[in-house]
C-alpha cells in the first residue's frame, strides 16, 4: 500500500481521527517541550558553578 502525502489525508480523514491525530501530534510537543526544558535546567546548573577567572 502507498502512503499518500499528508497533506492529501487530511480531506478524506473524519473529525474523530483528526482529533486523534491532533492530540497524538500535541503529546509529542509536549514531550519535546519537556526534554528541552530539562537540558536548559541541566545547562545553568552547570554553568553556574563555572568560575571564569579559572
């Protein structure tokens, strides 16, 4: 089976499976979201114990 490009899915889908789609898409936001904000939480907690005149 071919898939179709994304944009060509959107006409033929239902409102129930857009609304799946558009949660699934928002949770991997959300989880994005997430690792960004630890890696910038980890980056200052590093960064505030570096001494610049060493």
């Amino acid at each position: 089976m071919t898939e179709k490009e994304p944009s060509s899915l959107i006409p033929s889908m239902r409102l129930d499976d857009l609304l799946a789609e558009l949660q699934s898409r928002l949770e991997a936001v959300l989880a994005t979201r997430d690792r960004v904000h630890a890696l910038l939480e980890a980056v200052v907690s590093i960064g505030s114990d570096l001494d610049l005149e060493v």
